[in-house]
C-alpha cells in the first residue's frame, strides 16, 4: 500500500502546483511602487532657485483673473513606469482642519512622465484661499491593486489683482510705467519673463505699486515681456498665490 500513498502524495503536490499557477496566472499579487510627491521646491526669483513655475513642485497656478489660484500638484513617476501595469490614478486632497474628510477629485489615465495636474477645485464650494491643502494620489494597476502616495501641502493666499498696465499694452522704453495691483499686506514680487517664460528680471516689494525707474530692468526695445505679480506671506514658506500674467511691449 505504501506505493499508493505514494502517487497519491505525488498526485496532490502536482494538483495544489497546479491551482497555485493558475492562481498566480489569473491574479496579480503585486500592488503599484509607492509614489512620492513633489514638495514645494521654491520659486522663481528666490535666491539660487534653479527650479521654474514648470518644475518646482506643489505650488500655486494662477486662474487668470478669478479671485483665488488652482493648485499644481506633481510627483516621480519613475517608479511607476517600471511596474509596466498601472491603469489609472486617484487624485485625493484635503485641508487641514478636515483631515478626516479626503475629497476625492478627479481619476486621470496614467499616462508616462504627465505627472503634473492642475486642481481647479471645481464644485469646491468654501472659500479656496487661506487654507493650507493637501494632496495625495493613488496609482491603480490592471487588477485593481492600489498603493497610496505620500502627501505634500501648500497654503494658498488672495492672489494680487493687477490694475496697470492694461494687458498687451505697448510703451516706448523711456516711458514712465506705474505696475500697481491690489492685495493684503503681503511681500510682493514682481517678476518678469521673456515670451519662452525665461526669467528676466525680479525684484520684491511690500508696496502695492512700483514705477519702472524703481525696478531694476532695463527692457530691450522691439520685445516683448510677460509680467505678473507673486505675494508671499514669508519668503520661502510653502504658502503663496500669483497674480494672472500680462504681456507688455516696448518700443525705442
Ligand atoms: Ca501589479
Ligand atoms: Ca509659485
């Protein structure tokens, strides 16, 4: 009998083999690599910050003239691209105050190195500004498996109003130009960028206006800049806002 115990021993090996393979064949027991999101790097016009408005992180991203900015969130999703099965991506935030209350906003494709989104807060109702939000995404694979990134977080503030001069306006370079905007008392910075968003110029203030002689830029006649206005509460915090951009011209 001893034989028979045997091939039946031999028999269940092959058999549970068997389930164990298809099992591994029909499900993937491997959940997505652990994203890490991009703090807040800094911003241009900081001291030795070699990072853009592109590149630096989570930050603030202005919504043109509404009265409040749309978040930037990104994160390396090199990790990501070597697991070769991921699906989709969950975008998570929440402010502080409401941790236990994640709003869940928005699911994107994944699609290699688009690791950028812009929140727009859409069916947002409370007020967007002066609240200190976080992020997080979850990356989902083929079978379903998720995997949660860290969190990073960004406060957003009033974003300054641009007053003058009028967008798309065109001055000789020897004319007097008053920038002024509106806003809190905040630390204001005035930046300038040449057409390919290469910073040019930039300069901070915790005035509301600044007359050209004033700043230290000398525009260049026949080109053209686009300027803005970025408000911090301190330098180099993670919290900030950034007024909509204008282009200005200028001629001998
Ligand atoms: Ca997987
Ligand atoms: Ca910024």
């Amino acid at each position: 009998m001893k034989w028979l115990y045997a091939i039946l021993l031999i028999l269940i090996v092959i058999i549970s083999f068997g389930c164990s393979y298809d099992e591994a064949e029909n499900k993937d027991p491997i959940p997505p690599s652990k994203v890490e999101m991009t703090p807040h790097l800094c911003d241009p016009g900081d001291p030795g910050c070699a990072y853009t408005d592109r590149n630096n992180g989570i930050d603030a991203y202005s919504a043109g003239n509404l009265d409040y900015n749309w978040m930037k969130i990104q994160w390396d999703d090199k990790p990501l691209q070597k697991d070769g099965d991921i699906h989709h991506i969950e975008i998570w935030r929440y402010y502080i105050y409401s941790d236990t209350n994640f709003t869940f906003v928005e699911e994107i494709p994944f699609i290699p190195d688009s690791s950028t989104y812009y929140d727009k807060f859409i069916g947002f109702e409370g007020s967007v500004i002066q609240k200190t939000w976080f992020y997080f995404i979850i990356p989902f694979d083929e079978a379903g498996n998720s995997t949660n990134s860290d969190t990073v977080s960004y406060r957003l503030i009033l974003p300054p109003g641009l007053q003058s001069p009028a967008d798309n306006s065109t001055f000789s370079v020897n004319d007097s130009i008053n920038f002024s905007w509106s806003g809190e008392s905040y630390t204001y910075r005035i930046l300038f960028f040449d057409t390919s968003y290469n910073l040019i110029h930039s300069e901070d203030t915790d005035e509301t206006s600044r007359n050209i002689s004033e700043i230290d830029f000398v525009p260049i006649p026949g080109f053209s800049y686009i300027w803005r206005i970025d408000a911090f509460v301190v330098v180099g915090e993670d919290e900030g806002s950034e007024s909509e951009e204008r282009v200005i011209n200028f001629t001998l």
